[in-house]
C-alpha cells in the first residue's frame, strides 16, 4: 500500500505494470487476463456500438442488463433478485464498493476490514470521513479468529468488508465461518460489503457461498461483482452490485451523481451475451491447470506455496531463492533482474512487515507461464 511503496501516489499495481514495461518482464504482477475474451462477446459488443444502444443508460443500468443478471443469479444460486430494486449497473466493482462506502458511511464512522485485503477499500473509508479497524490474517494459512474480529467492532463500527474468494490469500470462506460472521453481523447490526468478484474462480472441491444465499446476511449486505473477472474483460469496467431495495435506492442516489450511468453498449453487448451463454459460468476447469503450471514451476525454483482454494493468484514465500530483501525489494529485483513482474504481500496490509510473500497471476497463456518460469530457472 502507499505507505509501503515508494510512489506515495501510485498504487501498487500501476507501479507494478509500469516496471515490469519499463524492464521487458512478464507481468504476473496486476491481476488481468493476457488471453482474448470469448469472440461472441465481442460479436455482442460489436452488434451493440453498431446498434442504438450509444446514449445514456439509466441510472440503474440498461433494464435488460439486469434482467439477466437476476437470471444468471437465479439459475447459478438459485435466489431470487428483483431487477428493479436490488441491482445496480456499476462502472466495476471497484466503483459499486466506493459508492456503497460513500452513500452509508458518516464521518468517523469505522468499517472492519480483514487483511490482507484489497487495496481500494481504506482510500474509499478514508474520503468519506471513515476510520479503518483492521483485523490482521497472517500468512500462510490466513486464519481468522472470529473473537478477534467481534473483539474489533465499537459502537462506532457501521460496516464489515469482506472478500472471498480472496485477493491476494486466494482463501475461500466456508459455510462455517460465514455463519460465524453474520452471527456478529446480527448482534452488532452491522452493514456487509460482501466483494465476491471471484465467485467462478474455485478450486479443489471448495464452494463458493454468495452472501446472496445466506438470509440474514442478504438483508444487510452490498454484494459485488465483476464483469471483468468473470468474462476475462477487465478493461471494461463493468460490474454490479446488489442490495435490499432499500439499500439500492441509497446507493444510486450517490451513483446518479457520481458516474449517472455506466458505458451503454457494452451493458447491451454483455446482456446479449449472457442471454445466449447456456451452461455453468465456473472457471474452475480454465484456471486449475494454469495455477497447478505456476506451482511445480514456483516449487522446482525454490518457493514455498501458500494455498490457493480460489482467485486467480498464487502467494509463494521466496526466502529460499533471496533471504536478504523484504518483499517489496525481492519484487523490484525479480521484475528488473529475474524479467518477472509480482506483487509484494505487504502491499495488502497497512504498513506492517508481513514476511517474505509475494503474489503472482495465472490468469495468463500456458506460453506466458512457461517463459516466466524459464526465466526464473536462471536466477
Ligand atoms: N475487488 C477485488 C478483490 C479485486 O481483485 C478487484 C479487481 N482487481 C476488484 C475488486 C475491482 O474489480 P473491477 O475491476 O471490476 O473494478
Ligand atoms: N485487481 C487487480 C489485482 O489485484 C488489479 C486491479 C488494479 O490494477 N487496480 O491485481
């Protein structure tokens, strides 16, 4: 985060990207895909810029946008969401969690978060006004004691963020600790930002348990998704967010004035799109391989693995290959001198020293894999 890095101003994946340009290496840094989208998505976009589809949406987002995402939510978790009350079009899931922070918080109000966590979450808490209470998991197991997390809530505590499957632990949370959470949830009345962008992305029998499905949390949460993630588009920034009516209708008071409506067409060309995709959404089968490929190639250059239940990152522990630098200074050194771009784990923690971690994407081409571990191979 900024107050590790060494641009207080750049966030740790710009940073990342640009270094790894800057130096010709393979960026396993950012988390996007280097391989193409599905061509009927794009023959869905296409038909729709060439269509009437180029003005603003609404608000909310294009009607048949949202009827099938209440579609896709209905037949994958088999819940019920109205359309014109509980979804939210969003520019990514980026904007749905700033714009849930900004139309509930006040000021001084504190929002529990988990780390390692996303980076966006404490810059959206701060410009409202709010205070981060922080719950740290460590590596490599990432563990969470939910008495340390209830022990963590005041009565100034309004809103828990919580991500699974998680960026960057790759941990995915059971039935049990989802229950464990929304126990405190209920008893402090707390407000959820559940971002569950990597809902398709499980592994090794693990299920992924939406907010959506669970009653009691589904009252009081924001769940957010992302287009990005799971049609390998991330440069669209397009995501959802769904809520109670009541909590929509919040959210889009802010969101009018924030952004009013998100890219039209490409709202038409994804809604086209899901409206002719038959069959299950998991990306389980693309990304296992590409993470089992990343991990004998991690393993055979020295690395110790983390395990990865869900996303599309792997944490390795590198103080085998190099004991002598942090982790920011080993992913500086393996992006100029190894040609591997990755990100320090500590860059998802506010400004504790958390080992010798860092994260590399897989959601790349067998090829990009494999040149990245040909490279390591010669460190
Ligand atoms: N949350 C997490 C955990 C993420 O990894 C990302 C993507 N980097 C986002 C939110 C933001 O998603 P989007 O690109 O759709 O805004
Ligand atoms: N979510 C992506 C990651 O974790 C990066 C998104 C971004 O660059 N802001 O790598």
């Amino acid at each position: 985060n900024a107050s590790n890095g060494s641009d207080a101003a750049v966030n740790i994946f710009s940073r990342m990207s640009r270094l790894a340009t800057k130096h010709g290496a393979i960026n396993l840094a950012q988390g996007f895909p280097d391989f193409a989208c599905d061509g009927a998505l794009i023959e869905c976009a296409a038909a729709a810029l060439r269509g009437e589809n180029n003005q603003y949406a609404p608000v909310a987002g294009l009607p048949s946008l949202r009827a099938a995402i209440a579609e896709k939510i209905l037949s994958e978790m088999d819940v019920h969401v109205d359309p014109d009350q509980e979804i939210t079009v969003t520019a990514g899931a980026a904007q749905a969690i700033f714009t849930a922070i900004g139309c509930m918080l006040c000021p001084g109000d504190e929002v529990l978060i988990l780390e390692p966590a996303y980076d966006s979450y404490i810059p959206a808490i701060l410009a409202k006004g709010g205070v981060p209470r922080i719950v740290t998991l460590k590596a490599p197991d990432f563990r969470i004691n939910w008495d340390e997390v209830e022990h963590a809530v005041t009565p100034r505590t309004r809103v828990l963020i919580i991500n699974s499957p998680n960026n960057p632990s790759g941990r995915v949370l059971n039935l049990t600790e989802i229950n464990a959470l929304a126990l405190i949830a209920e008893k402090h009345d707390l407000l959820i930002i559940s971002d569950e962008v990597y809902e398709h992305i499980v592994f090794d029998g693990k299920q992924h348990h939406s907010f959506l499905q669970h009653a009691k949390l589904r009252s009081r949460s924001f769940v957010v998704f992302s287009f990005g993630k799971t049609l390998h588009v991330t440069g669209w920034k397009i995501g959802y967010c769904v809520a109670p009516p009541a909590y929509t209708r919040k959210l889009q008071a802010l969101h009018q004035y924030a952004i009013f409506s998100v890219n039209a067409p490409l709202q038409a060309g994804i809604a086209a799109y899901l409206g002719c995709h038959r069959g299950a959404w998991s990306l389980s089968d693309l990304f296992l391989p590409k993470r089992d490929r990343l991990r004998a190639g991690l393993v055979e250059n020295g690395f110790t693995l983390c395990e990865t239940q869900g996303t599309y990152f792997q944490l390795a522990e590198f103080s085998n290959v190099r004991n002598d630098l942090t982790d920011f200074e080993f992913a500086d050194w393996l992006t100029i001198s190894g040609g591997v771009a990755c990100i320090p784990l500590s860059s998802f923690y506010s400004g504790m020293d958390n080992g010798k971690y860092v994260r590399f994407c897989f959601a790349k081409k067998d090829e990009t894999i494999d040149i990245a571990l040909s490279r390591l191979r010669r460190l």
